[in-house]
C-alpha cells in the first residue's frame, strides 16, 4: 500500500505527544527480542528515559552493561529523540559525549519507533564501521587499525561497561 500512512498503519504520528511517547515506552519496554535489562522514566519525566541494556553476544561489546538515555523535545513524535550514552563508549558513532549518530535519528520520521532506533544502536554495536558517524578517535583507528580498535573497545566495555555501574 504505497502513499499517505494511516492510523492503523502507523498510529504514532497521529497521536498527542503524551500518549505517543507512552506508547513507545511502553512497546520498546516490552519487546521480548531486545536485551533490556531496565526501562524507566527520569525526573519523574516520560520525556527523560534511561534504558540500560546489555552488549550482544559475538559482538565486540558482548557481556557488557551500558546505559542510553533518550531526551525527547516538545515536538514528539514530529521531531526525534536525542540519544546518549551515559557508559562511556568507543565507538566510530558515539561522540566524547556520549550523543549518537545515527541514520534513523538524523533524518527522523514519525513513522519510526523508538523500538527502531533501538535496534539500530544495537546493529552499530554490533557491527562498527568507520564510514559515516564521527570523525573521532575510534572512527580512526577502525580504520587504520581494525585489530587495535577491537582490543580498545574490548578494554572499555572491561572497564567501564560493569554490572556494578548500571
């Protein structure tokens, strides 16, 4: 079915801002196939989220514990969330600050679920590239150095992706 979306295609981007960002908490909380460890809501605020979520297996950040925090603007769902990991990362898409940079967070679209955006930090993670993202340290290494920039990443989930820091 090509054209305009409808309510029961894609009901989220017809939805007040409350109740879409309810609705999203609530889906992405409740999906079976991400590894979400804890959901909840800061400050009392559905508009402040921390997800802490654990690293995939075989991929370079496997067995660590890492937290994001999504920061929604006035304007959702027209407007996307700014994600940002509060574990310090490496990575060629997370910035010294932790903010990510990715293709469904950039060019937003109501039709996105922040279940999307999910699995599209996990896919990062799982696969990091050097193309696109930051032009920062990591970014550089993956690409002068892919074995090096693994034992760095591999050193950081170590140090700073520990269960005892969620």
């Amino acid at each position: 079915m090509g054209g305009k979306s409808t309510k029961e295609e894609n009901p989220i981007e017809y939805m007040d801002e409350n109740t879409a960002l309810e609705t999203e908490f609530n889906k992405l909380k409740k999906c079976p196939d991400l590894p979400i460890v804890k959901c909840e809501y800061l400050n009392n605020s559905n508009k402040h989220w921390k997800v802490c979520f654990l690293g995939s297996d075989c991929s370079p950040y496997e067995d660590g514990y890492f937290v994001i925090e999504f920061i929604f603007r006035n304007t959702f769902p027209k407007n996307g969330p700014e994600a940002i990991f509060k574990t310090k990362m490496f990575h060629p898409n997370v910035d010294s600050n932790g903010h990510v940079c990715i293709n469904l967070l950039n060019s937003w679209n109501p039709k996105y679920s922040l279940v999307s955006v999910f699995y599209g930090i996990l896919e990062i993670m799982d696969h990091p590239v050097a193309s696109g993202g930051y032009g920062n340290e990591a970014r550089n290494l993956l690409e002068k150095d892919e074995e090096a920039f693994y034992r760095k990443v591999e050193e950081y989930t170590i140090n700073y992706a520990k269960k005892e820091l969620f």
